[in-house]
C-alpha cells in the first residue's frame, strides 16, 4: 500500500515537472517566431491609398492567408468595428490576451471590417488612442458574400466573430468572447493539444 | 499520506471542472428557417400602436383590391450602422416593390433595455424622420427573431405569401455603397420566383451586428 501511494506521487511530480519544463521550452523558440511572422505581415500589406498606421487589405485571397499558415503558432483572429459596440467591449481581452502571451506561440489578429471611409477619420485614431499592440488589419472588401463563408462556413456575418486555430484544431466563436478568463482558457487549451 | 494523495486527486478533478467551465462555447450555426420552410406569423406592435401580423398585411392587400406576392421580412434596427446604411435602400425597395406585392415588414429585434436606441419611442422616431414607408414592427419580448433564425441586423427573410422561405441574406451586394452595388439579392430573387424558377443565390453571407440579448 505504502509503496502504491509513493509511486502515484513520484508520477505526480513527474508530470508535473515535464508540463513546467515544456512550457520554458517553448517559449524560447516562439519569441523569434512571433517577430519572424509579424514583419511577413506587415510587408505584403502596404497600401498606400490610406494613410493609416496598419496594413489596409480589399483581396480576399490576402484575408485567406490569414488562416492557412503553417506553422506552430497558435492564431486568435478577431473581426471588429469601431462601430460595432460588443467588439470594442471585447478589444481589452484580446489586447491582453496578446501581452500575457506575448513570449509563446499566439499571435492576436484584429481584422477591423470599417468602411474605408472611416479608416483613416475613425479606426486610426482609435488604434492610437487605445495604444493597440495586437497587429491590425484593416479589411475593406464589401462583397461580403463573397468571402465571409470562405473563412468560416458556420459565420454569417455577425460581428464579433473569432477564429482560433493551429495545425491540430480549429474553433469559431460567434458573438461576444464570455470573459478573458475564458479566451485565454481556450487558447491554452488549444496549445496544449497541439 | 493517503490524504496527499487525495487532496491532488482533487485538485487534478477541480482543474478539469474549471477548465471546462471556463472554455468559450463554441456556437453552432443557429437554429432557424432554412429556405423551403415554412415561416410562422407573428403578432407584432408597429410604430403606429397597431399589431400586425402577416396574414394582417396579405388582408389589407386584400380589402385594396391588390394581390400580396409574398413580404419582404426584415430584421432591422435604429443603432447598427449598417442597418442605417441600408435605410434608404430600403426604403427605395419597398416604393418599388410593395405595389408589385411584395412589401418590407421591419422588425426591430434588439433589446430595447441592452440597446436604448432601439426602444419604441426611438423607432417611431427614426421612422418619422425617414419617412419610413413600411411597417417597422417591435419584437417585444424577442420571441420572432429566433424562430427565424435572425442572427445580425440588417437580415432579410424573403417569403411567398404561403409563407415559404425563398431567399435568406442581405439586401444587395455591397453594404458600405449603394453606387458599388452589382447585385440586388432580393430584388433578384423576386424575379425569379415570378418566373417561376428558384432564387439563385437563395442564401448570402453580409457583415452585420449581433442582435442585442440580455446576457
């Protein structure tokens, strides 16, 4: 009996140990991804019709890359508005989300869906008055049926909407996120399956 | 040492209940009509005090003399601004569509404690100042909008005057720019339906806000 109870715990602290040590790991390797991944980004974005600090995209095949990266990152993919009151409600918890898991393998996308007209008068002095630090990208491709059921068949278009995915698992989250607590339960979740 | 050992059991338990509890849920596609359903009627107050219902409207058709094709419903609000964007088109549908027998029914369907702009007194009053020519019904009680399936404002739920579901989407094909329009769903799919064939698209995607719920 004694030497049953010893045993479970020995495994215990080994778990234990391993899940802490894998943790460090990787987040080594990530930093240098996160940078690699974000200048990819921002290069093939530039558009210089709009004067705005933040990669302005109207192609869908450029929305698609978002979502067909291969690699080890975890993506959190959020479509927003300025206009659109329970997104900017959400913002924070992506914000935050961003920095706790800044030197790990996330990368936090927020799509801005405004209207073009808006985008240099509204979304950049927002993304400047609230000091955003998750990457932006402005989408302004109003054929919206077009591409809304290219990115996610069960999104019709209501906004929020939040994509997250990796290599081994995929979810779409309609409507508002229920809490920070809950994002970032659901991003650990995912990275630990991958 | 057998408590240890029962208390970390705990624990491992509780950290699989908190994990759980805590991860977002992942919505399903909501429930709702699908085209070839049959729509249910409703009994809604308009702008005007009066309740109408569907068959309401095909009766006041009626007692004019004219033929109801089939309505137009529309989920609709005062605060979103793409339903603002769509206001005039709208309106411009429904002049020319109505007296072909096919009218817009409105139906506001947020919460008017979640989203103050879309209380009744608002409605009347937006309506009042666009000259809104269609009625503009309150889903008291938010009791319509999920038997159809509405998720976002604008959402349009195009029916024949048996109440089937032809046409599920947007008004048109751009909603930031009515000049960029290239094709007007709706209007599209009346079409067809005269000439007796099937909406083509019956079904369109568009950017919209979430329809305002108590949490």
């Amino acid at each position: 009996m004694r030497c049953t109870t010893n045993i479970s715990l020995f495994v215990l602290l080994v778990l234990l140990f391993t899940a802490c040590g894998g943790a460090s790991n990787s987040e080594v390797d990530s930093a240098t991804d996160a940078s690699e991944e974000s200048q990819t980004v921002s290069m093939q974005a530039e558009e210089p019709a709009f004067d705005v600090p933040f990669p302005v995209w109207s192609e869908a095949e450029e929305l698609m890359e978002l979502f067909e990266q291969n690699n080890d990152s975890t993506y959190v993919i959020n479509f927003w508005a300025t206009w659109c009151k329970p997104c900017v409600k959400e913002l924070p918890y992506l914000e935050q989300l961003n920095e706790e898991l800044k030197d790990e393998k996330v990368r936090v996308i927020l799509v801005s869906l405004d209207f073009d007209t808006d985008l240099e008068k509204k979304v950049k002095p927002f993304v400047k008055e609230r000091q955003l630090k998750s990457d932006v990208i402005a989408f302004i491709n109003g054929d919206y049926n077009s591409w809304i059921g290219e990115v996610e068949e069960a999104w019709d278009g209501a906004i929020p909407a939040t994509i997250i995915y990796n290599q081994k698992d995929r979810k779409f989250i309609s409507g508002e996120l229920d809490s920070y607590e809950a994002l970032k339960a659901t991003v650990r979740e995912m990275m630990t399956a991958s | 040492m057998k408590n240890v050992i029962r208390l970390a059991l705990m624990l491992f338990v509780a950290l699989g209940v908190w994990t759980a509890a805590t991860t977002v849920d992942v919505s399903a596609p909501a429930e709702g009509l699908k085209v070839g359903d049959t729509a249910p009627d409703f009994q809604l107050k308009n702008i005007d005090g009066k309740m109408y219902s569907l068959e309401s409207i095909a009766k006041e058709y009626k007692k004019e003399g004219k033929e109801l094709k089939g309505y137009i419903v529309t989920f609709t609000c005062n605060t979103c601004p793409f339903a603002v964007k769509y206001e005039d088109r709208l309106i411009a549908t429904h002049k020319k569509m109505a007296e072909k027998g096919w009218p817009i029914v409105a139906i506001q369907p947020n919460d008017p404690e979640v989203q103050p702009g879309d209380s009744m007194e608002k409605m009347q009053e937006r309506a009042e100042e666009k000259g809104f020519p269609f009625v503009y019904l309150m889903d008291e009680g938010q009791k319509v909008y999920p038997q159809y399936g509405a998720s976002r404002t604008p959402h349009i739920y195009l029916l024949t005057a048996d109440r089937k579901v032809h046409y599920i989407g947007a008004l048109d094909d751009n909603a930031n720019n009515p000049d960029a329009v290239e094709t007007e769903y709706v209007v599209e799919a009346i079409k067809a339906i005269e000439a007796g064939k099937k909406a083509d698209p019956d079904f369109t995607r568009a950017i919209g806000c979430t329809i305002k719920t108590k949490k």
